[in-house]
C-alpha cells in the first residue's frame, strides 16, 4: 500500500540552515547585510538568506544567491534601487540568483514563504521559485504524484504571493524566470526578460497555478524553444506582453506527460492569453512555430507512461488536456502561417490578428 504523503505546514516561523558557504550574516540587522551584500563585488559570490525589509545601495553590484527560504521570508521585500544581483558562475547552482523556495522540516513538513516582493533589480542570471523540489522532476516531486491529492499538497508546499515588479532578467543558459512545482499567485509585471540560450524564457511548471505575466517585454533568444511555457499549470493570466526574438515559438501550452517519473496531475487549462503582442523576428532561417501553440506536446514524448494503480493525471491519460483556454485580441506581426494552433475545441479563440 503507498504511503501517505508527508504533513505541509506554513509555520509562523522557523529555524533555517545553511550550507557552509552561505553567508554568516545576522539578516535581521538589515544594514548589516547589506553592508555584506555589496561587500561581495571583492569577496566572489556567497549564498545569502533573505528576511525583512532591504534596500541596496543604487546601482551597485551584488555577487550572490539571495535565497527567501521558508516562512522566515514572509513579507520581505527587496528593492534593489536599480543594482545589478551577478550570478553568471560556470555551474548550475552558481547561475541562481535569486531564490524564493520551501524549506522541508525535520518532520517531514514543508514550510512555503508567501508575500516576498523583489523589484528594481537588474539580474545576471537566473530566477528560482519552488516548493517541493528544485524542478518538477524530483524526488519529493515523484512520491507526491502518486497520490490523489497531489495537486494540492504541491501548491500548499510552496511559495505564494510572489511579486516580481520592474526586474531585468538576463541569463546566458537556463531558464531565466521559473516558476516551479506547485508555485501558485506570482505577480511579474513591468519587467524584461533577455538573454540568449537553449531553454525558454519563463517556464510555468508542473502543479502551478493562478500565476500572473503581465506587461513585460520577453526577448530571450532561444536556439531550441519557446518563449514561455504552460507545462501542467493553470488559471494563469498571460495579458499584455510583448514578444521578440522568439521564432521556434511564443506560448505554448501542455502537459509533460511522465518525465522523471512524476505522474502531471494538473491540466494546463483556464489560461487567459489576451492582448499579447508577437513579432516575428528579421532575417531568420529556422524551422517556424506558432506564435501560440494550445496543446503542442499530446504524448508524443518518450517518457510518457501509465500506472494502472495509479489513475489520475497523466498515468490516466498522456495527452495534454489544453482546454478552457481563453486566447483573445493578440496581434501577430509579419508571423508565418499558422500563427496560432489549437488543438481543443473547448478553448476560446476570437479576436486574434496578424499584421
């Protein structure tokens, strides 16, 4: 018989560890930390936790992981002031720049941070938000799939009420903006998101939900995806976004059926994708993707399977289920033919032009 999931808690508050190259710094004593903070730009990049209030100096220069961890991080909120926090280190760990994630308690409880804002940043980097696991494919991840509730536990487990307001992103490699397994109510707005590489833009992922991008410019370049990605999330607003430099794709929408093992419970439906600008980009010689791709995976991966004992989410069924997806009064500009694919009769799609 399978185990019960563990416990999930949001404690008022907890006792939070550190790796030994974190940064022995008193986080309550904000001038302190900050202080530290721009102390990094002569002593290399250090992990640094996050609670509070900060407030770095204008338009310094930060070489850190700043990590919100837990329900210590509830309420913080970090304004950068136009500084730039550098994390462009060879591994991947050391690409991380900002970190918002659950922290797992000795008793096997998760204790989620909620109502973190972080603004006027420039980022050399990459953004994490997470519960469970670092990505939708690990462990905790996997043993929580199989079971009904899955869902559930996973966005209980993990960070909400994010807001990302005014940010610079820009990574070389990985995805710059994540927003993890079970994240639920993040606010990114007003905000840039650049860079070149061979993962997608912003990632929405597996169990997440009710996630909000709204009025930024998305300009990553990939060489292998699309710009933003609804994996296995839903009731997410996606309004009023410029896209650029995205030819192999804008949006897409589906479900990664199986990968790593873990069983995707959500289905990727009650997306709003309104008013959304795409403009195709000058001069390129590549394989073309629509602009907006509802439904683009349908099972066709490999690591797709099914588990009789277990039959919910993508063990039931491998196909995406893109349904009750309202795409309205995007534009599409100079985009090849087909600009928008919809593979659902449920989902609503009027008012769409190209130009």
């Amino acid at each position: 018989m399978a185990q019960t999931p563990p416990r999930f808690i949001n404690a008022a508050c907890a006792v939070i560890f550190f790796s030994s190259t974190t940064a022995t710094v008193a986080a309550a004593d904000s001038q302190e930390l900050v202080k530290s903070l721009v102390a990094t730009a002569q002593s290399g990049q250090a992990v640094f936790p996050m609670t509070g209030n900060i407030d770095l100096p204008a338009h310094s220069v930060i070489h850190a992981n700043l990590v919100f961890e837990g329900s210590a991080a509830s309420g913080a909120t970090l304004d950068c002031h136009g500084s730039t926090i550098a994390a462009e280190g060879k591994t991947f760990d050391k690409r991380i720049a900002i970190t918002v994630r659950s922290k797992e308690l000795p008793d096997g409880t998760w204790d989620a941070p909620h109502d973190v804002t972080i603004k006027n940043c420039v980022i050399d980097g990459n953004i994490r938000l997470y519960g469970l696991n670092i990505s939708a494919n690990g462990d905790a991840m996997r043993e929580s799939s199989g079971h009904a509730n899955h869902t559930a536990y996973a966005q209980a487990s993990a960070p909400r009420r994010v807001s990302l307001l005014h940010m610079q992103v820009s990574a070389k490699t990985g995805v710059p903006l994540y927003i993890g397994p079970g994240v639920t109510e993040t606010t990114v707005a007003d905000s840039t998101v650049e860079g070149k590489g061979d993962a997608t833009g912003i990632y929405l992922d597996a169990e997440s939900a009710r996630n909000t991008i709204k009025d930024n410019r998305l300009s990553y370049q990939s060489t292998k995806r699309e710009s933003l990605a609804i994996d296995g999330s839903a009731h997410n607003v996606i309004i009023g976004n410029t896209f650029t430099n995205s030819p192999l794709g804008g949006i897409f929408i589906y479900r990664n059926c199986g990968e790593g093992g873990v069983i995707r419970h959500l289905k990727p439906e009650y997306n709003m994708i309104e008013r959304n600008t795409f403009i195709y980009p000058e001069n390129v010689h590549t394989k073309q993707r629509p602009a907006i791709w509802i439904g683009s995976r349908e099972g066709r991966q490999p690591f797709c399977f099914s588990d009789p004992a277990r039959p919910f989410g993508s063990s039931l069924s491998p196909l995406d289920f893109a349904q009750h997806n309202s795409v309205k009064g995007n534009v599409f500009v100079d985009w090849p033919d087909p600009a928008l694919v919809n593979r659902d009769k449920d989902n609503t799609v009027v008012d769409n032009v190209s130009h």
